[in-house]
C-alpha cells in the first residue's frame, strides 16, 4: 500500500515512542525525533509507509552505533508472553474450534504491540480476545488451503508476539513444513533470530532470518534465500501491520494477513472500523479492492 | 506554557489540516506537510506550541503569498453560526444562570473549530454543550471580578466562534468598556477585522487587531496599542486553547481563559480530562500548579 498523507504525523510519533524507550531527557528525545524529519521530506507518496519508517529507524540505529536499544524490552516481553501463555494454550486447544481460537491469540499477540504499548494489561487483553468479533476473517479459505500447503512461511512480528503465535505454528505444522522468518537486524521491538531462540517455538520448524533490517517485508531489500523461501511457499501467514503494509500487493503468492488494524488507514484498507481484528487473505483483498 | 514532546506529531498533523483546506492536491498537500519540518526542527524546548505553529503558518502563508485560504470558509463558518445562535441566544437569556450558559455558548464556540472540523452537526453540539459538565469553572471568582472591571479586554479566537461569544461580550458590557482584539492578519481561521465586522458583536465594544501574525497571543510580537490595552484592562478574557498556551504563565493579569481542552497536553495542564469544557482564571491555574 501507497503511504497516506495521514501517515505523516505518524512518522513523527512513532520516532517519538522509539525515542521514550530510549532516553528519559527530553533533549535527546527532541534529537531523536529531528532524525525522522529528513525521511518524511525525502518520502515519495509512491512509497509503503514501512519504506519511509525504515528510513526513520535506520538513522535511530546509526545515532545509537547499531546497539539494540529495545534487547530488554523484547526479553521482557518474550517472558511475560511465555506465562500467560502457560494458562492460555490449554484454553485454545479445548476451544470448539482450535484453528480459529489460534488465530486469535495470534492477532491477540499482535495487540500486545510493546513497541507502542508497555504498560498493558496483558491478561485482560487476552481475555478479551477470545470474545471480540473479528472485523474480517477468511477462516473458510484458510481451512481449504492448508490441507494442500506443503510449504509454509510465517512472517513474524513483534517479539512476545512471537510466543502467541505459537498455536498456530504448531497448528500449520500438522500440514506442511514451516518455516519461521525473523529480521536479520534488530528494527523496533521486532523480533530477531535471538528472540525467536526464547519464544518456545515448536520443534520441527526452520527458523531462518530475512535479510533485511526494514520494517514490514521489503522483498528487494530481503536475502535470495528468503525470497525463495517466499516463492516456493503455497501459503503465507503475514504478521503485523507493516508486513500487511509492504505485502498487500503481492498478487503471485497466498497470503493470509493476521494483524489489529491499529490505525485508520490500514483499518479503511479492509473495510472494517480501526482497532479491528484482521485475519485476511490476500485474495479476499483483492476482491474487496475490485 | 512549554512544548511538550507529544505535540511534535500534531505540528505535522495540523499542517496536514491546513494543507488539506488549501488543497486536494496530494503532492501539494505533501509540499505543505513538508513546509512544517524546518520550523519542527528549529524548535527549542523552551518555545510554546503557539510559537513553534506561527511559524509553520507563516511558511504556508508566505507560499500562498499572503493570500487568506480560510476566507471563504471563515465567512461560511460565521454565517453558520449566525443561524444557529438566532434560535440560541433567547435559550441563553432565559437560563437560570444567564453568565454560565453564556460561557458555555462561548465555549461551545471553541468546540466548533472549523479549522479541525469541517462537516460537522453544530445543533447538537450546542445542545449538549447546554448539559455537559465543566471539567473546571472559575464562576463565582469571575462573578466577584465582574463588578470591579471597569475596562475589559476579550481575546477572539476563531471566526465562527466569536458569534457565539456575543452573549457572553453584551453580557460583559453590563460591568464595563469591552475591547475585542482580533488578529491583524490572517493566521488558519482565527477572527480578523473583517471576520469580526459580519460576527453580530453588540454596539458599544470597540474592535482593535492585536498586531501579530501570530497563533495565539504572543505579547512580544503585538502592537503597542494592544499591549497597552493588555496592561490597563482590569479582567481579560481569552478564547481557545492558543491564547491559553501563549499567555497561561502572565501573572500580572487577571485573565480568564475559556476553552475546551483539545489535547491531552493542554487538558493535563489545568487537571482535567481531555475533551473538557475549561472556563478558568489564571489565579486559579497559579494554585493548581502550586
């Protein structure tokens, strides 16, 4: 998807939440946030919104010296996720329908964003997830493609996130091998090969990186073999808004988008009211688009 | 009061407002957005958000050479609220409190910022507004004021909203000379002289301009003459969250600032809940802040 000028301010705050994990002093946070001002000018309005926020992200990296500011954060979260979903996975696997209950806490996993929330009820949440009406959820597709997706990649999101995707993955492995694709650089509160490492991910999986230190999945930005990963899967589960962001137009591959619609503009994409829960095809996409 | 961080994003938010008034041209839009970074850039910690946005009104402005885009919308704003208060001002006049639903007219005038909203249902507003809660209302510290005011001085805001100040200025004409100051040149919506000649204001005021360009009112970049009016008034009245941002540490003053609080920033500043009707005198913000 093309950035909206709705975006803009956004570009603003998401450097000031980057900034607010990073530094208590005001000063240093006003710097931080000058450092997306070049990358809004710089921005074309053919441009995803995750081109414009890697490039905000990118220079937050080289004035911290490629250090991972959020390493603590995503630790954290990693292991607050790992208890609740102690009590949380039995509740899925009883549920009448577990694939769709594992979709749930996957997207209820998508709501606990650390990178913008880190005071959170994560109980509540998760309660509450089992029982919130999704706003758009191609369940029915889903359930006649995985019987013939032999090869499947899961795109990954935020770390914690990663943990409550856990069900699904371990759901998607009774069809086909799975393969798991994390950043290769630490960007935001995304999860890295070391996050993955701590998520309990299921044994039988392939945990591979993507090459790119961009937000959402820019497949020219991504490694050859990430992107045969990507060619040869008959089935995708994208995780998060920025890979719904940078993907949505892929018309050559099955993609199925897992994420809350956190903003208006991703929200009007599919049609439903912001906040929604999304689980949505790419071809279900397409025909709303038509 | 000082910039905070949270408002970084909303400078670039309300060049997009005032862009998308201007124009329905995206790339247009994005050279207006653009026109807001230099002046977020230079901005110190120690300005007001009121400084920091006069100068991301002065580019738009120099871009547009001068010319008012809001003209035709602010004399369309004025004529709206000319209707509504026609049927208004007689409910005014027969509330038990004649000063307090004249505040809350005056208040409700803020709400209808039609530099935010455009499409907007102005007569239900105004009938809730005639309900709703004050989150902090200095009235019977202005009534104890009101006897002693012999000249007092009223900070117009927007063009629209001084319509549905006139109960509350004829209401003020009771106690002493009233003097309205309206910009002297054209900055978003803000009332100049011409907006205030077709605004219905009662017979007995004198109109002066404030001699700045500026959002808000910011002392320094005024005309004598208005600032001899700031100094000699005995009770000032001042519209919208601008002029509070601009003059809520004056202490020499007896100014009371009426407005609905916005934003979180502002609506934290005097203790309320954001979205709050506010009608408070800076002698109470002083204790407040104690």
């Amino acid at each position: 998807m093309k950035v909206r000028l709705e975006c803009f301010p956004c570009f603003v705050r998401q450097a000031l939440i980057a900034a607010s994990q990073i530094t208590d002093d005001p000063v240093q946070v006003k710097e931080i946030i000058d450092l997306s001002l070049e990358p809004i000018r710089n921005a074309r309005l053919s441009d995803t919104p995750a081109h414009i926020a890697t490039e905000i992200y990118r220079r937050i990296r080289a004035r911290l010296n490629g250090t991972d500011a959020f390493r603590g954060i995503k630790a954290q979260c990693t292991e607050t996720a790992l208890k609740i979903m102690r009590d949380f996975e039995p509740m899925i696997e009883r549920s009448p329908d577990p694939l769709e209950a594992a979709i749930r806490a996957s997207v209820a996993g998508n709501v606990i964003d650390f990178g913008i929330y880190t005071d959170i009820n994560l109980d509540s949440i998760v309660e509450n997830i089992m029982h919130e009406p999704f706003g758009i959820l191609s369940l029915s597709e889903l359930k006649s493609d995985l019987p013939h997706a032999k090869s499947i990649l899961f795109l990954a999101d935020n770390a914690g996130e990663l943990v409550f995707d856990v069900p699904l993955i371990r759901h998607l492995l009774q069809f086909g091998s799975v393969k798991v694709a994390v950043k290769s650089v630490p960007v935001i509160n995304d999860a890295t090969m070391e996050d993955a490492m701590a998520s309990g991910l299921p044994p039988g999986i392939e945990l591979i990186e993507n090459g790119s230190d961009c937000v959402g999945t820019i497949l020219e930005t991504c490694s050859d073999e990430f992107r045969r990963a990507f060619e040869d899967a008959d089935l995708i589960i994208s995780k998060g808004q920025a890979n719904f962001e940078t993907l949505d137009d892929v018309k050559d591959a099955n993609i199925y988008f897992l994420f809350k619609a956190k903003c208006e503009v991703t929200a009007g994409m599919v049609g439903v009211e912001k906040d929604s829960l999304c689980a949505v095809s790419n071809r279900a996409l397409l025909r709303l688009q038509a």
